[in-house]
C-alpha cells in the first residue's frame, strides 16, 4: 500500500505522490509566539514530526518549513501591557516554542521563517493580487476580494453568503466577506513601507508568502490544527491561486487536545503548559501521549490519561533496556509490514501503536524463556517502530539537555533487580512454593514495589502516586 492521507479539500483520502520525484515539501503553520505554549498548542507539531519521519523513512528529501509568526495584535497589545518591546516579547515566546519543541524532539524544521522578515515577498504577492484584480488598496490598507475569487469557500465548504472573516470590520472594506491583506500604520506600532503606505501584514497573507517563498508556487502538503481550515487556511489558499500559483495539493489538519469537553485554550483558561506537565512526566512520555491518538482525533486530556499513556510508553522503554543489558546493545532494526500499513492509512498512529505493543509482548516472552535471539529481533523492531513516532527509549536526545536524564537508565537498573525477584516468585508458583512465592512479592512490597499479575505476566510498579516508573517483566 502507498501512503494514503486524508485531504480537507477533497474530504477523502488521496495516494501521496510527491509533486518532484524523491522530494517531499511541507508547510506547516506554526505559532503565533504570544504566550508561554500549551499542550494544545505543539500537537501539530509532534502530529506531523511523524509524517515527516515517515516521509524521511521511504527515502524522500523532506522539506518542512514551520513558520513563527511575530507580529500580531496579540503580541503588541500583550507586550504593551507589560510595558516590554513588541519584539522582545515575540522572542522570548518564540525560544520557549523552541525549547517546548526541542524536549519534544520535533525535528528541527529545514527553515523557521518569521513573518517580519519576508515583508518583501508579502508585498510582491499583494502586487500580483493587485494585478490580478483580486484585492484593492484603499486609505492604506490592502483587502482581498472573496467576489473576485469564484472558488471561494472550496477548502472549508463555507457559501459565499456565509462567509464571516471574524476580523474588525476595515474602514475601507467593500464588502464584509472580504479580508484584510495589509493594515495601515496605527500610531506607535511597527510598520514597513509598501506601494500603498506603511503597515503591517495580516496573519493570511504572511503564510502565503512564506510558504511560496520557500518551497515554490506549487508544494505537496499544507498542514495545521483544525481550527486554521476556515478563515486561515481557506484565505491563504485564495490568496495563493488568486495570484495565479497552484501552492498547496493536499491540507491535512489535526484535531484539539481538549479539556473538560473544550479545546485547550489560554482564553478559556483550561490550559497545561509544557513546564508544568514535564514536571509529572518526562519529555519523552508526553510525547508518547501526545502522539498516541491519530492525528485527526480528538485528544480529551486527563491526568490518568497522561499516566496510562505514561506507562505504555515505561512498558515498551523497560523491554528494550532489559534487552540492551542482558543480550547486548540494541540496533534498530525493520518494523512489522503491518506497522508500516498502519502508517500509510492516513498516519494511522493507534493501529501502528497496537503493532508495536504487541512485538513487546512476544519480546518479553522471548526473553522469559530465554530465546535471546528472538528478543534481540523484537527490541531492534521496537527500535525502528518507536524511531517513527519520535520516541526511542535509546535515543540520546532524551538525555541530551538533562530532560528526564536519569530516569531511564535508573528505571532500566531497577528493572534488571527487580525482574530478577519476579523470576524467582514465578519459579516458586510454578512448584507450588507458596512460602517462597509470597516472601518475594512481601519484600518487593516493603521496598514500595507493587506487583500486578496480568495475562503478560507480572508487572511492577512503584507504589507512591503512580507517577514513578514502572515496567513489565
Ligand atoms: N487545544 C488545542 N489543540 C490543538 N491545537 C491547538 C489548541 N489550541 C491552539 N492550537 C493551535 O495553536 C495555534 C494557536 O492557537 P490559538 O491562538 O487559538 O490558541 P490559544 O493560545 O489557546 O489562544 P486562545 O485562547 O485565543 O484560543 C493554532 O494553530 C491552533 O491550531
Ligand atoms: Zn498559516
């Protein structure tokens, strides 16, 4: 099966052929740097990191581009009120994006343009627009005909006569659909020269320009949080072909993290920032429960979800260190054909991750009876399964900048004890040496060592709040 993903526009799932052969180009939409980022705010981010993983894995050149947008109203009026440059503010936002992504180990994109320093392009794009008699300059502002663009409202499904921008009603506009491509100097907020007087961008325009700028008038995927498809995207995209370019062929967009039922959001109040959850969990557990649900799904957010998710990912960590230290290092191997058609099935994540739990249950069996052969070729499969998802327990970035650094290899040095004590109580059960059985799991227990039989044998887990390691043996 070729990798198939589900397109906005058409609303169905379309065979994903690079536009330029062995070359994949991206844009995906990134943040408006304003405020300290929330879980809510990186799941695209982390939802396409694997696309381009999956991308980079068949081979292709990928070329991701995500944007940062620094100037917006947001940013001006917040900067403003703390008394602190517009720029100052856009930056110190931008790097805490960069830290939340770096802990997330987001790939790092092949380029981060930032609005304000492709002004140039945005103007050359208005020109065009201009010429093509799809917008109009007045009293310093530039707006975009929707009337002039007869394929308006194609992306999201929204007529015509529907049509809410959601933006201050311009002065100058002719017609309430349309939307505003350049604003006019306000007093005391920045502003660049154009051919129609000094402004500033409106938040369509500038990804237009970007995205063209660097990946061409025509690329192969547009990507963004759900909430982007109706105005921004459906604008970028009139924009786009208004001028005349083919820009993007498929849009994919992911889905919330809710919570309480809503989306995440710093105006409603219901948000977790990225320090504040790292201190529950470590980097690479956020990241596995970032990632677990497919990307077009909700994802409703519970504490006992992040844990679940937690210690999912502990279990699939404790095989392969276990393997790491009594087989020898662990390579990364080839993952299962049927993980590789979870993937091509619209980046189908839970199907891919229930591939991946199973290969650590035969592994651990393997391993049981001592077959270290077949553990070693399960662990480097899980190697190559978790490597997709961002999220291999040996990579060297997750101890990198010190981000949960010891907790692998000390949850790894506690397992090897500890599963050593559970052979003997499994020994012992299996001769019907109750005593024996019972003294074990007791002295598991004084140490604050939970023992739970299931189906896959026994787990552990250390009792306290259930926010410390745990593993499978
Ligand atoms: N809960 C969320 N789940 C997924 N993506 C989100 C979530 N919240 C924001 N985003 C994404 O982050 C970007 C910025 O969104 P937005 O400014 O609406 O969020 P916010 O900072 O919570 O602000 P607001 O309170 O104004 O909604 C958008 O691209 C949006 O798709
Ligand atoms: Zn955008």
């Amino acid at each position: 099966m070729t990798l198939h993903l589900y397109d906005t526009e058409t609303r169905e799932p379309r065979p994903f052929t690079p536009l330029v052969p062995g070359v994949a180009s991206i844009y995906l939409c990134g943040a408006t740097v304003q405020g300290e980022p929330h879980i809510g705010h990186v799941r695209s981010g982390v939802a396409f990191d694997v696309l381009r993983r999956w991308l980079l894995a068949q081979g292709l050149d990928v070329r991701f581009i995500r944007n940062v947008t620094d100037i917006d109203d947001k940013i001006l009026r917040k900067a403003e009120e703390a008394g602190r440059p517009w720029w100052e503010w856009a930056a110190t936002y931008e790097r805490a994006f960069t830290d939340a992504y770096r802990h997330l180990n987001v790939l790092p994109p092949s380029a981060e343009p930032r609005a304000t320093g492709h002004i140039t392009q945005m103007v050359e794009l208005m020109q065009r627009l201009l010429d093509a008699g799809c917008a109009y300059a007045e009293g310093g502002d530039v707006y975009f005909d929707v009337r002039g663009f007869p394929d308006y409202g194609r992306l999201s499904g929204h007529r015509l006569e529907d049509v809410h921008q959601g933006e201050s009603a311009g002065e100058f506009k002719r017609d309430p659909r349309d939307f505003t491509l350049w604003k006019a100097e306000k007093q005391g907020e920045p502003s660049w020269p154009t051919p129609w007087g000094r402004g500033r961008p409106g938040w369509h325009l500038e990804c237009s320009a970007m995205a063209t700028a660097y990946l061409g008038e025509s690329f192969d995927i547009h990507c963004g949080g759900m909430d982007l498809v109706f105005p921004h995207h459906e604008n970028e995209r009139a924009q786009s072909r208004g001028a005349g370019d083919g820009f993007a062929r498929t849009w994919l967009h992911n889905g919330w993290v809710t919570m309480g039922g809503e989306k995440m959001s710093k105006s409603l109040g219901n948000v977790l920032s990225i320090p504040n959850v790292l201190t529950q969990v470590r980097p690479q557990e956020l990241r596995y429960y970032l990632g677990s649900a497919h990307y077009r799904s909700i994802l409703e957010y519970s504490e006992s979800a992040l844990q679940d998710a937690a210690a999912a990912f502990r279990k699939i960590e404790a095989f392969v260190r276990r393997v790491d230290d009594r087989v020898g290092p662990v390579g990364v191997g080839v993952w299962p054909e049927q993980f590789a058609a979870a993937l091509d099935d619209d980046l189908g994540v839970p199907a891919a991750l229930a591939v991946l739990h199973g290969t650590v249950t035969e592994g651990n069996r393997a391993l049981e009876s001592g077959d270290h052969a077949a553990a070693a070729a399960c662990a480097s499969s899980v190697r190559a399964m978790t490597g997709i998802l961002g999220v291999d327990p040996l990579d060297e970035r997750w101890s990198a900048d010190g981000a949960g650094a010891d907790a692998g290899p000390a949850t790894a040095a506690l397992d090897s004890l500890i599963v050593e004590q559970l052979e003997m109580r499994t020994r012992a059960r299996a001769e019907k040496d109750w005593a024996v059985a019972d003294e074990v799991r007791d002295r598991l227990a004084a140490a604050g060592i939970e023992v739970t039989d299931t189906p896959e044998g026994p787990e552990w887990a250390l009792r306290a709040d259930g926010t410390d390691s745990r593993g499978a043996s």
